[in-house]
C-alpha cells in the first residue's frame, strides 16, 4: 500500500492490519513510515517513490521475499498543489501528474503480471470525487484523478476474463495532512463546502471492498452519485462555482 505513513493510509494500515491481514505499508516518508512501525510492530514497511518503476520493482521483489506473495495493491499515494492553472508552476503539474497518475500506473505494471501468473489479485486505486467533476484551483489534480478513474476501469476491460477484481474508490473531502495544507492556503475552497470524513471512514471501505469485490466505491454514496451526475454538465457547475465558493470560504471562517 502507498501513501501509507500519514492519513487514509497509515488509517488503512492500521484496520488491515488488526483485521488479520499481512501489510506493506510503502511511502516516501521513511521518518513516517518509521513511527508507523513503531505503533504497528506487526507493519512490513519499504521506502518507495512511486515515480520510479525500478524502484516497484524492487520494492515488490523484498516485500514477496519477506512475507510471501502479495494478493491485494493499494494505490493510495497522492499529492494536492493547488492554485489556479494559470499560476502553478510546471514543476508542481508535473509532480501531481507524476505521483497521482504515473505512480499508480507504476503499480499496477509492477504487480499486474505476478496476479496474472499466480491468477489471483485485487488492484484497488483511490481516486477522489474529483474523478467526476472539476473544480477550481485544482486543475492538475483533477485531471490526475479523472484519468486514475479511468485507468482502472480500461484495465478491468483489458482483464475482464482474468481472475482479478480492479477498484477504484473515490471518497469526497477526508481530514488528512494534504486538506490541512489546503485549508492553510484557503485553495481549493468549493472542496469545504461538505465535512471531511475521517480517514478511518474511507479504511472501512476499503476493508469492505477487499473482502467483497466492487468495481467502483463512492464515499459518500448519496453524494458521490450527485457530484458525478453535475459531472456531465459543465455549464450548470460553472453557473453555481460562485456560491459554493463562498459556501466554502465561510466554511473555513467559521
């Protein structure tokens, strides 16, 4: 699992891990990734840039050696740099394209090959409501996720007679590190206009959908399935971004 040593994974981490389940917690964050451990003694962890194919590689190799064959990936790692796209640097685009879309394809070209040969495998990418519709100051990040959509519903077509479950799990706003940074720099208001879940909320799902199977999980569903329907027309998002902006400012004011 990426993305694990703070937020939605370390909180997917810890419920695996107490629901029996062996975990290879992956992140770039070896400081973090250590204190997880320490609160996990039970946790594998391995230092992972997710941009770096060679480094999946490796990474998958260790981890099988040390714990036997992996069954499930979790793409969980993701970056938010928000601002207008006219103002964020090429750098920053480049970084949320990188990690957010290249890293999970990495993934999934690391794993994909073993779970074909040993015919079993589970291939779980945690998008974001923003799969579905756009929103303002999160260009790059919204792109990213409509493209991780994407991605893993074209590779369960390319599989669809292989033994192996693809899910992507798109949760609304979850109180983790990358939404503190985004409340700082008050970017991305629009995402403030609903309560963040807890990141423990969206490790449940996860759960759930490891044991049962679904190709698509919307967290929450009610509005999930909202958010994607305003998805198709573009005009009417447009028309109302105003107020659900200042919905979101005085949100944060509060």
């Amino acid at each position: 699992m990426t993305g694990a040593a703070k937020g939605i994974g370390a909180a997917i981490a810890r419920l695996c891990l107490g629901a029996g389940h062996q975990v290879v917690a992956a992140d770039v964050d070896s400081a973090g990734l250590s204190t997880l451990r320490a609160e996990l003694p039970g946790l594998q962890i391995t230092n992972l840039d997710v941009r770096e194919l060679a480094a999946w590689e490796s990474a998958a190799d260790t981890a099988e050696a040390a714990g036997g064959p992996i069954d499930v990936l979790v793409n969980n790692a993701g970056v938010c740099l928000p601002g207008p796209c006219g103002a964020v640097s090429e750098e920053d685009d480049r970084l949320t394209i990188d990690v957010n879309l290249i890293g999970v394809m990495n993934g999934v070209r690391a794993f994909l090959p073993r779970f074909l040969e040993r015919e079993r495998g589970h291939v779980i990418n945690v998008a974001s409501m923003a799969a579905f519709a756009p929103a303002p100051d999160l260009a790059a990040y919204c792109a990213t996720k409509h493209a991780v959509r994407a991605y893993t519903h074209s590779c369960a077509l390319d599989h669809r007679h292989a033994p192996i479950h693809w899910t992507v799990v798109c949760p609304g706003a979850v109180e983790t590190p990358m939404l503190q940074g985004m409340r700082k720099k008050r970017a991305g208001a629009v995402v403030f206009t609903e309560k963040p879940m807890p990141p423990e909320r969206v490790a449940h799902a996860v759960l759930d959908v490891i044991r049962s199977p679904r190709r698509e999980v919307l967290l929450p569903s009610g509005r999930g399935k909202l958010v994607r329907l305003l998805g198709l027309f573009p005009g009417l998002l447009s028309r109302g971004m105003d107020d659900a902006e200042q919905r979101g400012l005085d949100a944060l004011d509060r």
